[in-house]
C-alpha cells in the first residue's frame, strides 16, 4: 500500500534546516528514504498525542529525537510514584507536578528545535473535534473505551490518521486507523465491551517495558507516514507477545456497514461516548471508582462502624498476589477474587452485612452489581478501596 501524502508541497517551499538541525539530524539524512526533504517534511508536520502516560512517554521522546516539529500533548493528570515504572518521561523529582509540565520540560531538552503545545484538559466530545484540526496525525496513547472510540470518531470526521496502541499486562497491540485508506476502530471494534469485563491496567498491570515497544512502534508508524515511506500498519492489527517474545499480525477489512466510515454512516457526529461504553472515560477525584449507584462507605466511616463492634463481613476481591502486597486480614477479611465469586455464593452469609473492597473501589462496585442480582442486600462498597485505607486509616500499609 503506499502512503497519501500528508505534507502539501506548500509546507515545505519555505521550510530549512539550519547548520545545526543538519549535524542534529545527520545519521536520518544520508538515508535516501529521509534525506534533506524527508527531514524537512519531519520539522513540517505537526502529531498530536492523546495521554503523556506509558505510551505517550516513548511516543514524544522518539518523535522530538526525530524531528517533528510540532507535537501537542493532551493530558491533566499529576505524575504518581506507580507511574514511574513505565511512564519514562517523567521522573522522581516530577511526581505531585503536571504530567505536560514534566513532559515538556523532558522534551525540550531533548530537542529545543520542536513546537511544544500543551492542552490540559480531558479530551471530550465538546473539544475534540477542535484539538485535532490542526493537527496532521493524531496518536492515541488511552487506556479507556470511551476515549478510543471518540479518537477514532473525530479523526474519522476530519479525514485524519489514528496511530493506535494498547497494552496490557505482557501483550500489546498497534494498528493505523485511517478510514480514507483502510478500516477505522469502529470496523474492528462495532461495539465496546461490557463494563467490567476488561480491567485496566490500574487493575491488571502491566510490565513497564511494554509500552515502550508498543510507544516505539506508534513513533515509527507516524514517522512513515510523515515521510511517506514503507508499507503503514493501515488494515493490519499488531498483536506483541512479550512472554513469548512473538508478533502476530491480523488483516483488518473495512466493514461498508460501519457506522462512522461505512457506505452509509449513521453517526455524523460525536455523541456521548461514556454512555455509549458504559463506563467513565475520565477519574474526577484521586478515588473515582464506577461505583454510580452502589451504596458506598469511607475508609474513616468503615473503622468507626469496626470500632464500635459492628458486626461487618469484609469481603477483598482482588487477587491473591495484590493480597500479598496489602491486606485486612487482621480486620477478619477474606479473600475471594472477583472472577470466583459466583463459585463462592454459598460462603457468603446475606444475612450479615458485607463491605466490599479491591485496590480503588470499581472492581468491588463490579461485584456489588453481581451479588445485587443475586439477592443480595446488605452491601456496601469501601470508597477508593484498600489504598484509600492505607492513606486515611493505616499508613503501614503500602500504597500500590
């Protein structure tokens, strides 16, 4: 497949490179597939990266290092000590700062010749569409539903390139979305999944290298496409298996059915994307959970009732190496992983009242959903989990 030209001949008539952009870039321009004008339609083009996180943090250090001469950055969270392991642009020094502040700083040094333009809000459908316009290419960087599948709309709506990635625990994927040459999300993906049924990687993890290769992989799939060089990820999905060190390759078919890039589109325009997913796109506190309609109690609200001698079960879903990191067994909770909990039913007294509890409180809502359907009444569901309890009860627990 060959690459559509992404840099009009306009936008390099007037574009140089200086005697110091030339000895920076020196090793990409004797390349006969960069050269002179490959690095000028480096400096020309503009990438817009959604997230500064694990894939955001690779993503604008290879692509300042090249040469791109414009990157924005959407992002409004503060850099936390579990982000470090991961999320390379950032470092200790940085955690409680911006994630843009600290990203920028990192990219400047790296290459003051770039444009560096900072958005620090959550990307929604009311600034979506806004955002991306200048913009020659859009990456998506997320690790939620509604915010992949609004990436996917607007750049479907605008006519531009979606360089895709995700990750998870020991396996990635990459892909370009890009509905004027091949399938955009939506074909590969109609409908999301449902709510709970995927954890994050604040819940699952994920192996702090990995979005270092998938990141890479997304810089290099971008460069291309500036450049107009190779054959681009454009109908293919990238399946890495870092465990078996393998790649897998999917061929993507544009589905004429589809309803954002189909024959006959039915969306037309962006619509709500958290109601369309069921699930938040965005944390609106430290301890936002999916915990909407479940009844809840606080960590300080959970001793007083202990204290007192209230007769409580705690019951932890989480898994059992997590157990291993922190735990209420001394407080009498017991262990039962949310996906064993309907093997588990009759353990359980409907009787007594249960405050359930995981690492931040939206796998334990998960469960409340699941034992409300069961008959269950008596349930409450511990606010921000077992790391709010080791920041507000008992600080010898470690936060994880």
């Amino acid at each position: 497949m060959s690459i559509p030209e992404l840099i009009s001949p306009a936008a390099l008539a007037d574009m140089n490179l200086t005697h110091q952009e030339i000895k920076r870039y020196s090793r990409h321009l004797i390349m006969p597939e960069v050269g002179m004008t490959g690095q000028k339609k480096l400096k020309a083009a503009s990438v817009l990266l959604i997230g500064a996180g694990g894939l955001g943090s690779p993503l604008a250090m290879y692509l300042a290092a090249a040469g791109v001469g414009r990157l924005g950055l959407v992002d409004y969270d503060t850099v936390d000590y579990s982000n470090l392991h991961r999320q390379i642009i950032h470092g200790t020094k940085d955690v409680g700062r911006l994630k843009l502040e600290s990203a920028r700083d990192r990219i400047v040094d790296i290459n003051p010749h770039v444009q560096v333009d900072t958005y620090e809000v959550p990307l929604t459908s009311a600034n979506a569409l806004e955002l991306f316009a200048p913009y020659d290419i859009i990456i998506d960087g997320t690790d939620n539903f509604p915010t992949r599948y609004l990436t996917n709309d607007a750049c479907v709506l605008l006519g531009k390139p979606n360089v895709y990635g995700s990750i998870f625990r020991f396996e990635g994927q990459a892909s370009v979305f890009y509905a004027k040459e091949g399938p955009c999300y939506r074909c590969l993906f109609p409908e999301p999944p449902p709510p709970g049924l995927v954890p994050s990687c604040a819940e699952g993890g994920v192996l702090g290298v990995l979005p270092g290769t998938i990141g890479a992989i997304q810089a290099t799939e971008a460069i291309k496409l500036i450049l107009g060089v190779g054959e681009p990820l454009i109908g293919r999905l990238l399946l890495y298996d870092a465990t078996t060190m393998s790649f897998d390759e999917v061929r993507l078919r544009k589905n004429p059915n589809c309803p954002i890039c189909g024959e006959q589109p039915t969306i037309t325009e962006l619509i709500d994307y958290e109601q369309f997913c069921g699930m938040p796109a965005h944390d609106h506190s430290a301890y936002a959970t999916q915990a909407n309609g479940v009844p809840s109690i606080t960590p300080l609200e959970l001793k007083r009732r202990l204290d007192a001698g209230d007769d409580l079960i705690i019951l932890d879903v989480r898994e059992p190496h997590e157990w291993e990191i922190s735990n209420l067994e001394g407080l009498g909770a017991v262990l039962i992983p949310k996906g064993q909990i309907l093997e588990h039913l009759n353990e359980l007294d409907t009787a007594r009242e249960m405050v359930v509890q995981c690492k931040t409180g939206g796998r334990s809502a998960d469960v409340i959903w699941e034992l409300q359907r069961h008959g269950f009444k008596k349930l409450l569901n511990l606010d921000g989990g077992i790391n709010r309890w080791a920041q507000e009860v008992d600080s010898r627990l470690p936060v994880y």
